[in-house]
C-alpha cells in the first residue's frame, strides 16, 4: 500500500514537473511574439512618419518661377512642366546600408525595410536598381554588382540577388559570436542595451528554438562590461537579483555614483575627461596640509578633505605660502 502511494505521488509530481516546464516554454513564445510585434509596430509607425514627410514634401506650394514684364507672364525654363513621377524622397547618406547589418541578425527585416523605402521614392522599375546601388555602402555594392551581370534587370531579380547573399550568422554558435561583439559602454544608458539585446535574443528564438536563460545572459554581459569598482558593488546582487530589471535598477544606481551623481556631466570622469581643469585662487579650496591639489572644483568627488572638519586653529592656507 506505501509502495503505490509513493509510486502516485512521484508519477503526480513528474506530471506537474512537466505541465510547468510546459508552462514555461509557451510563456517563453508569447514573451518573444510580443516583443517581435511590438518592435513591427515601431517600425510601422517611423514608415508612417516617413510617408507622413513625403506627403507633406509633394503637396507643397508649386514653386514655379515667373517673369513678368508688363501684362506678360511667361514661365521660365525651370518651372516644374514636367512632373517627375517619382515621389520626392529625402534620403540621409548616413543611412546607407553597410555590411554590418547584412551580417547581423536582423539581415531579413533591414533588407525588408530597405526595399519598402526603395519602391515608396522610386514608382518606376528602371530606377529602383540604381537606386538601391547608390545607397549602399561601397562594399556591399561591390558585393552585388558581379551578382546582377546573370540575371535580368528587374527589380524582382534584384529583391531575389540581396535576399541571396546570406551574410548574416547561419548557425546558432556563430549567432552567440554576433552577440559577444555588442559590448555595454557605462556611459551609456543600459536600459537602451537591454532593450537591444531582448530583440536579438528574440530574433534568435525564432531562428534557433527557445533560449531559456536571456535574461541571465544579459546580466553577466552587463556585469562584465563595467569597471571593476562597480563590479564590487554589484556581485551581492548576482545572485540575489532575481529579475532583470532589479538588476537594472542596482546598475543605475551604482552608475550614478561611478560618475559621480546624476548632476554631474559625464566628462568630469576621469577616463573621459578631454581638458585640463582651470586653477583656482581660492585658497579654501586647497588641501592645507601637503601637496596643493584640486579637490572639489574641478567637479569630481572630493577627497582627503576631512581636514576642513578637524580645523580648529581656523587655517587658511596661507601659512604655507
């Protein structure tokens, strides 16, 4: 009888072991299904910002030039007779693709995103191609160009020959070394880096299945890319943390007293600062005791001044000059 209660209650617990490992895995898709369609929305709307300019660019004012002489009122050469049917588009050369973003892991939604953008300001076939060409890098266009001398010159061939190339990580070990070179700089804020690494882990997930440990990955890439005193304040939080926004929160807080306080610029740390402090004639500010060196007026955090609190022969520093 004891044998098959126990046999029942280990059969009922692996059952409830695997509904919730079950449980887990589905929260894991939606988690990653929410985040991918959140970030196409966010695309969506910077293309109907885009088209929203673009509309705004056709229906401006006709800027024919006229010369009136008298009653006379005769067009000149330049006046827009012949409408272009291309829609005008403004684009900004440092937006050209590069070889950097066909190698990442987005390579589907960059190259998706830049046909769109080519077939909104270019209406024709015959000029989408040189187009394209012309916002490109140098070394992606002469990637491509040897590609289209065996194909027909249409756009559709075209769209076919980019989506061909396969630039980007094939396996998931040479996706996980994309990831290492994207490297946290504590300047920068690092709920930004948390958002960017959740969209390529994302992007990953959907290639190469589910990835279990996102947020434990992002923790050490972010615990490992700090300097070494806020990597002391940090490591009893390791293993306590148990999400990754308290981690985060731990982060902002300790980075803020790094660089000296959320008031403080960040070219008053000393591993960024790019000119010399001016010197003062304040004596106040000065050590009294040995060497004379700044301490509080070039914006860092003050040290060795506790002499100010022990001064009770109320020295100036003048006695040493």
């Amino acid at each position: 009888m004891a044998e098959s209660v126990e046999q029942g209650s280990t059969i009922v617990g692996d059952t409830l072991a695997e509904r919730l490992e079950e449980a887990l895995l589905i929260n894991a898709r939606q988690y990653s299904a929410l985040q991918e369609s959140q970030t196409q929305v966010k695309e969506l709307k910077q293309e109907l910002q885009e088209l929203k300019q673009t509309l705004q660019h056709a229906q401006g004012p006709n800027n024919e030039q006229e010369s009136v002489v008298g009653d006379d009122t005769t067009p000149l050469p330049n006046s827009r007779n012949t409408v272009n049917v291309n829609i005008p588009c403004h684009f900004n050369h440092t937006d050209k693709l590069t070889l950097e973003e066909l190698q990442s892991l987005q390579v589907d939604e960059v190259l998706s995103k830049f046909f769109r953008k080519v077939e909104r300001c270019v209406t024709e076939d015959e000029g989408r191609i040189s187009t394209a060409l012309s916002w490109m890098e140098n070394s992606v266009a002469k990637l491509v160009r040897p590609l289209l001398v065996a194909v027909s010159e249409d756009w559709d061939s075209f769209r076919k020959v980019m989506l061909r190339l396969k630039l980007g990580p094939s396996t998931e070990d040479e996706a996980w070394e994309v990831l290492k070179r994207i490297v946290y700089n504590v300047n920068d804020n690092p709920r930004y880096y948390v958002c960017d690494m959740r969209a390529r882990l994302a992007v990953m997930e959907k290639k190469f299945g589910a990835i279990t440990t996102k947020d434990t990955y992002i923790i050490q890439r972010l615990y490992r890319a700090v300097p070494k005193p806020m990597q002391r304040d940090l490591t009893p939080y390791i293993q306590d943390c148990r999400t990754l926004d308290s981690f985060v929160r731990m982060l902002e807080r300790s980075r803020s007293e790094y660089l000296g306080g959320d008031s403080r610029d960040l070219y008053h740390v000393r591993q960024s600062r790019q000119e010399q402090v001016q010197p003062t004639t304040d004596f106040e500010n000065y050590r009294v005791r040995g060497d004379y060196h700044m301490n509080e007026t070039d914006g860092r955090r003050a040290q060795n001044t506790r002499w100010k609190e022990n001064n009770t022969q109320n020295w100036t520093g003048n006695e040493w000059c």
